[in-house]
C-alpha cells in the first residue's frame, strides 16, 4: 500500500467517524421526519382539529407608533405602503399580540362593506397568523394557528414546505442554511464510506454486489410501480 493511499484510508476513516458524530443529531432528525412525511395521515392533523388549535383576538391597534398617528393607506403610484410604514405596522402587531413568525404578505383589501383594511400574513413552522386591520377604527383581528409538533417537525425537514415561489419561508433563512449543511455532510459521510469500502479486500466484492442490487431494486421499484 502507497503511502498515498494510506493516507487517504486514514484521513476518510477520521472524517467519517467524526463527522457521523458531528451531525448524528441531524442525521436522525432527518430520517424520522422523512418518514413523518410519508405517512402524513398518521402525524399531521386534519382541518377540524386546526380550527380548534386557532386562537383568536380582536381589540384596536395603538397608533402611537405609526407615521403621522394613522394607519397607511395605499400610495396612489405603488397602491402599496412604504417600508417604514409597513415595519410600524408589523412591530406594533408583534408587541401587542405577540405575534411570531416571518411577514409573509401586506396587502390593502375592502371587507363585505367596503370598508378598507389591511391583510398582514406571517408564517412559521407549525403555524400561521393573519392580522386584519380595519384602517378607519384600528380595530384589528388576529387569528393565531398552531398546527402542532408533528407540523413543526416536517416544516424543519422541509425548510418551505415544498414551494417553490418566492414566498417567504415558514422555517427562516437561518434554517435553510442547516439544511443544506446537512446535505454536504451527508455527501462527505457517504464519499469516506465509500473509500473506506474500497479498501476492504476481503469484503469490497460483496458489498459491490449488495450495491449493485440495491440500486437494481431502487430502479425497478420506480420504474414498474411509481405512477
């Protein structure tokens, strides 16, 4: 054996035990909700049980806060508002409903009435609050969804839930980092097995053929049975 070889044996045998160590947590975490999210109907609850986990409130805004003492209206170019009136808007929802989660949307809407208001969505994994603000009164409702453990787990495994737009995700940008630090280290631990299998000579045949039918079987599964 070249001591080149020898080398890199040594150095993917310590990547490999020490980065296993280093993300088992992840690595496990990712495995469970994988299988949480195959199996949907067992873990993740149905539209009657999330009503019942909604919470409501409703009482008027403080406006001492806003731009100008009122709540924005709808600039006549944009017909949207500007960012600072859109930040005292949020911060103010944020200190007196407590509410959590990234803003997802702001948008101007008339209720049955006519009446103006304003929509502010945010979401975060397991749950989601939409604020309705009537801008005459200030009177606002805040309804407050949790969905669940089940939910926030397959948010985090997900990082967007699978969308592909350019809403804002549930689980924060943060997170999506650790998602894809996850799936380089999942890389590196399968590239250093991989070196650490070549270089068994007594045992490198079988797991040769073990891989070459397991990728078969893999093939075939999504070949004569995936619809």
């Amino acid at each position: 054996m070249s001591p080149l070889h020898r080398w890199i044996l040594k150095t993917s045998r310590t990547v490999h035990v020490y980065l296993t160590l280093f993300g088992l947590t992840l690595i496990l975490f990712f495995a469970v909700t994988g299988f949480m999210l195959n199996h949907t109907e067992w873990f993740l609850p149905d539209d009657a049980k999330l009503e019942a986990q909604t919470r409501r409130e409703s009482r008027p805004l403080p406006l001492d806060k806003m731009p100008g003492g009122k709540l924005p209206v709808p600039s006549e170019s944009s017909g949207e508002a500007t960012g600072e009136e859109k930040l005292a808007v949020v911060e103010a929802l944020r200190k007196e409903f407590d509410v959590r989660g990234e803003l997802s949307s702001f948008v101007f809407v008339k209720d049955d009435n006519d009446r103006p208001q304003i929509k502010v969505e945010f979401k975060r994994a397991g749950g989601e609050t939409v604020a309705t603000i009537d801008v005459e009164s200030a009177t606002t409702e805040v309804a407050s969804t949790y969905q669940g453990w089940a939910i926030v787990m397959t948010d985090l495994h997900r990082g967007n839930r699978g969308n592909m737009s350019n809403e804002v995700k549930r689980t924060g940008r943060v997170w999506s980092f650790v998602i894809d630090g996850t799936c380089v280290l999942l890389l590196i631990i399968s590239a250093t097995g991989l070196v650490m299998w070549w270089s068994l000579k007594s045992r490198g045949k079988w797991g040769a053929i073990l891989f070459v039918i397991g990728t078969a079987i893999t093939g075939a599964v999504y070949y004569w049975f995936v619809p």
